[in-house]
C-alpha cells in the first residue's frame, strides 16, 4: 500500500513539476526573442524521483517474488508436518507393538526360565529277566540319567516328587530265539497305563515301544511290569529302556 502511495505521488509531481518556460523580452515594445528557463532545482528533484518510481516498481516486482516463494514454502512446510505427524502416528503404534511383544516374551522368558524342578531319567536292563512265577518289577540297573533322583534302581521305581504331568515310554525287546514271550505294562501306581504284547510266532529279534503322558501327584510310584511266566531279552546293547521327564508341574 505504501509503494503505490509513493508511486502516485511520484507520478503527480511528475506530471505537474516539468520544467516550463520564462519568457524574456528583448528590446522595445515588450518585443524581441524569448528564452525558455529550466529551473535546475526542480528538474534534478523530477530527476530523482522518476528513478526512485522505477527502483519502487523493481522492489515491488521482487517483493512479490519473493511472497509467492514465502507461500509456496509454507504450503511445502504444511505437507511435510502432516507427513512428520504420520510418521509419528506410525512410529508411536510401532513402539506400542514392541512395547507389547517384549512383555510378552518377558512373561515367556520367566516362564521358561523360573526355578522348577528339574526332573528326567533314562535307563537299561542289560541283561535278560524272566520268566518269573509272579508279575515283577522290572530293576534297570544302567542308569544313563537320573536327573532329580526321581528313579529308585533298587526297586525299579520312579517316585514323583512334585505335582504336574510326567511323560514316560519303555522299549520291550522278546527272547532272542524261539518262540517269543513277552509282554510287559506302564504302571502308575496299581494302574496298568499302557501295555505291549508278543507271544505268538515262531519269530525273534522282535522290538516294541509304548508310552503316556499322566498326571502324577507328590508320592505317585511309575515302574514297568513284567508278567509271570513271561521274559526279556537283553544284554550290553541294551535293548530294554525306561525313560520319563516332567513336562510341567501343577
């Protein structure tokens, strides 16, 4: 608004300051030669002024110039803040998700890793048993793990000494030459769990694995089976294996 005003009155002294003409007689009777005067003050003065109006109009040219640059940055700074508020929208969702995943294996990591019992074993006959006139225990003398002393080779026994689910599983290998005799069971305390079975044929050589996952309370007894009059065979490849280990406890 300023620059026009002073463009305007630019052009007004302009146009009404010209250098004019004094005429000077010479001689008599008011006549002669006239003489046109320029007074020196006002011309530099319109002088001046004109190329002020011409320096306003170039500063007026770039200060709109420059104004569109001013405006097409703030609509570029206006995209790139919406576009820094999606970043972060995206990047406070994804701290949220790991937030939550480390919570989770956290949880999964106490689990995994808290101060339980430990609780697994493995073990061999070694040598052939039976037959027997009455159902036995079978007695697994190798003992290839016995982590928490939970089998008793003595008896043949396993005592569960923590509540929870325990899964255990035996191979049964029958008499190595003519007809076989075989048949043993997982027992769990005086309950038969699970059995195998191998006394018609004329073969031999023959193997057979069962298992169970159960539940067992703090005193349960597990041990294997052998039936009267039945036999295994075994010797130092030992073929006869009793296994178990806590799953969970309860």
């Amino acid at each position: 608004m300023k620059y026009a005003f002073v463009l305007s009155a630019v052009a007004f002294v302009f146009s009404v300051g010209r250098c004019h003409g004094n005429t000077t007689t010479w001689g008599n009777g008011g006549t002669g030669a006239t003489l046109a005067v320029c007074q020196p003050d006002s011309c530099a003065l319109i002088s001046e002024l004109s190329a002020m109006r011409e320096r306003l109009a170039g500063t007026i040219a770039t200060q709109d110039g420059l104004l569109q640059s001013v405006n097409s940055l703030v609509k570029d700074m206006a995209v790139s803040r919406a576009q820094l508020e999606l970043c972060g929208s995206q990047t406070l969702e994804l701290r949220k998700i790991n937030e939550e995943q480390n919570h989770q294996l956290k949880a999964l990591r106490e689990s995994m890793g808290s101060e339980g019992p430990r609780v697994a074993f493995s073990v061999a006959l070694g040598d052939s048993v039976g037959p027997f006139d009455k159902d036995s225990t079978l007695k697994y003398q190798r003992i290839i793990s016995n982590m928490g002393s939970g089998y008793n080779p003595a008896t043949g026994t396993f005592t569960a000494m923590v509540r929870g689910v325990y899964y255990f599983s035996y191979t049964m290998y029958n008499n190595n030459s003519g007809q076989p005799n075989s048949v043993v069971s997982l027992m769990m305390n005086s309950q038969r769990m699970v059995s195998t079975w191998d006394t018609e044929g004329d073969d031999s050589h023959d193997s057979a694995t069962n298992g169970a996952a159960v539940q067992l309370e703090v005193g349960d007894s597990v041990f294997i089976k052998l039936y009267a009059n039945r036999l295994l065979y075994d010797d130092g490849y030992y073929y006869n294996t009793f296994s178990g280990f806590l799953l969970f406890n309860m």
